[in-house]
C-alpha cells in the first residue's frame, strides 16, 4: 500500500482559513486495483480526511470473493460471565478482522466488516489493572487494512498506532486496564468513521477491583448506523454510500448489526423477579442514541458508563457516538417491553429489540383488559 501526503489549495479563495492536509491512500496491489484480476474489486482513490465532495469510497466487489455468515448479529446473551477473581493478571485476547457479505434485513445483503464476522464483535471482560495483551490478525481475504482502538487504552491511537495490519498480518498491543468502566472499542485504520459504519466495533468491560453486584442475568446491546446506496428497504446486494455518512444520512440505524437482531429467537428473556443489567453502546457514527424501554423504568443507570456514581428511577439515557451506559433494573411484571432510541422514527430503520418476561401477574401494579383492548383495536382497525 502507498500513502501520500498532500497540500490541498481547497481553500485559497479563503485567506484567513488555514490550508487542509489530506491523506490520500490508493490501493495499488494487484489483487486488489485490478479489476480483471480474480478478487474483482476495484478501489480507486480514497481520501482518508478530507472535506466535503472531496472524500471519496467507491467500491466495485464481487461478493463470491468473501466469506458468508449466515447471521451477522451478536446475541445479546454471549457475553462473559462476571469475573470471579479479585487480583490482576495477564489476560490474552485475540481477534480477527474479517470482511464477510450478509443480511441487514431480509433479501438485503451488505458487506460488513467485522471483529470476529459478528456485529458488534466480541464484548471483552477484564479486570482493573489486568495487563492485557490482544493480538489483532487480518484476514487474506481483506480488501482493507484495519486496527483496533479501545477506548479503555491509554496510550496513542488508544492502540491504533501500533496495530494497523494489512490483510493476511497480525499484530500484538499490550497495555495495562488501568481505569474501570465499560468502553467502546472500534476499527481506526484508514478513515475510521467507514471502517465504524461498516461494522467495526465492540465493547470492552474494565470490571473492578471489587467487581459488580450480582444479577440475574447480563445483556450485551450495541446501536449502530449503515449507510446504504440504497434507499431504506430496497432489496439486493447494498454497497456502502460515503456521501449519505458524510451528510449523517443512515438508511438503517440497528442494534446488534441488523434489524430484527432482538426479536424472536434474538429477544431477551427473563422472568418476573429477576434482577437485569444491560451494557449498552453506541457505535454511531453520528447519531446520539436516547436508551429507553417501554414500560421500564431503570433502577439505576451508570451515565456514560461510569461506575463510580450510578443515578436512580431514570426512564430515558443519553448515550453519545462512541459511548456506552449500564442500566439496571428488576423484572416485575409479565409481558413484551419494546427496547428502543426514543427518537422513535429510528424504530422504521431497524432500531429496536424486546425483552421477555415471564412469570405471574400482579394486579397491584398494572391491570386491565386485555383481551377488550384487542376487540377495540381490530374495530378501530376495520373502521379505517
């Protein structure tokens, strides 16, 4: 790969703005600037940060040359379970960029990039002061260079500047966790924000030293955007549109990698007393996500994910691009709660979930009939 770097004179009509430096990256390795080659993909220029027209990403691929996934979604319920330890140590992680082609939707195909061909990609536990060594690996069959930046990393780059690996590479990072909370890692190779919308980020939870209370159970949800050239909902295979990230102009905003992620077989299913803590992020690129369930009101929240000074009875939190927040609360009455970005004409673009609870009913604290409400709205329905 050959980088250059140049002056641009964008904005000499301008005198009292400064000159703008522009990273331009051009793919020149045959396998992947050629177009008659046997990968069939073709990048021809891609300006890494520059302003407005001037950013470009245009991508011709042929979608055999990569691996299918079935599902690219992370369950919510596959996180680790809570540490049980008490003193740091060394803890190893690996993980793998991998460019794979699946669904957004039905009858929608995508090429995502991914830590570990899931979105979001595995969600990380360790200890405050663990000395963490990750070893990031590229796949061959990678038309990119990626990297990783954890926010929970001290240090340049928060591990970008030494682990930008080309495809078919591997590099180690080695850092100490030093600060508790729960932190959004993400790719930052090349323009970091196409590498995000594509589908590269996690989470990663500095436990601390004396860990956290215990739960019933645990949930990992991450909201993320996809900028198709599609409009919303048009099927066939979608290829990434720069122009819509640079305007904020999602098609799909999404949790946990596609729509329909936390519903069916992907809801999250608990039982009337059960105790719930969910780690929820925002990979963004743009949009602020505004966490609320229907008919839930949090117990406790820890605002941006800092657990020193959880706040109580909370019904809507704020989660920033590249930010996270923990919410808890207890399960106290049987039915389906709507998880959504209470900018709620997000919900037609894929964002939201259900969480499902069982159990007994208690009258006390909700009751009426159900069944007349039903007869109610299948009339008002056949009025219309």
């Amino acid at each position: 790969m050959k980088t250059n770097i140049i002056t641009s004179n964008l904005l000499n009509n301008s005198p009292s703005k400064l000159l703008i430096l522009i990273f331009i990256t051009i793919i020149s390795s045959p396998s992947y600037a050629n177009e008659s080659s046997s990968h069939s993909y073709s990048i021809k220029e891609m300006v890494n940060f520059g302003p407005g027209d001037h950013y470009q990403h245009a991508m011709n691929i042929n979608i055999s040359d990569f691996k299918k996934v079935h599902d690219i979604s992370r369950r919510a319920t596959d996180l680790p379970k809570p540490l049980t330890r008490k003193e740091p140590k060394k803890v190893t992680i690996m993980l793998e960029a991998v460019e794979v082609i699946s669904k957004i939707a039905p009858n929608i195909l995508y090429h995502y990039w991914t830590f570990n061909k899931t979105v979001p990609g595995p969600f990380l536990r360790v200890l405050e002061n663990d000395t963490v060594e990750l070893t990031l690996f590229n796949d061959e069959s990678s038309s990119h260079a990626h990297a990783i930046d954890l926010h929970a990393v001290t240090g340049p780059g928060g591990g970008k500047a030494v682990t930008e690996v080309e495809p078919g590479e591997s590099k180690t990072l080695t850092f100490k966790a030093t600060t508790p909370g729960l932190y959004v890692y993400h790719c930052a190779a090349g323009n970091p924000a196409t590498h995000i919308a594509n589908g590269m980020y996690g989470m990663i939870l500095v436990e601390p030293k004396q860990g956290l209370a215990k739960v019933d159970h645990e949930f990992y949800i991450m909201q993320g955007e996809i900028y198709t050239q599609g409009r919303l909902g048009k099927a066939g295979f979608q290829k990434f549109n720069s122009r819509k990230m640079l305007d904020e102009r999602p098609e799909y905003i999404i949790f946990n990698g596609r729509t329909g992620a936390l519903v069916k077989e992907g809801q999250l299913n608990v039982k009337v007393g059960d105790s719930v803590r969910l780690f929820v992020g925002n990979a963004g690129v743009s949009k602020v996500s505004s966490f609320h369930i229907i008919g839930e009101i949090f117990d406790q929240v820890y605002p941006e994910a800092a657990l020193s000074n959880p706040i109580k009875n909370i019904q809507t939190t704020l989660i920033p691009a590249g930010g996270a927040t923990i919410v808890e609360f207890k399960a106290d009455y049987p039915g389906n709660y709507v998880l959504v970005d209470h900018a709620l004409a997000r919900v037609d673009r894929g964002a939201w979930g259900i969480l499902h609870v069982t159990g007994a009913k208690n009258d006390s604290l909700y009751s009426g009939d159900f069944e007349q409400n039903k007869d109610s709205k299948k009339r008002q329905h056949k009025s219309h």
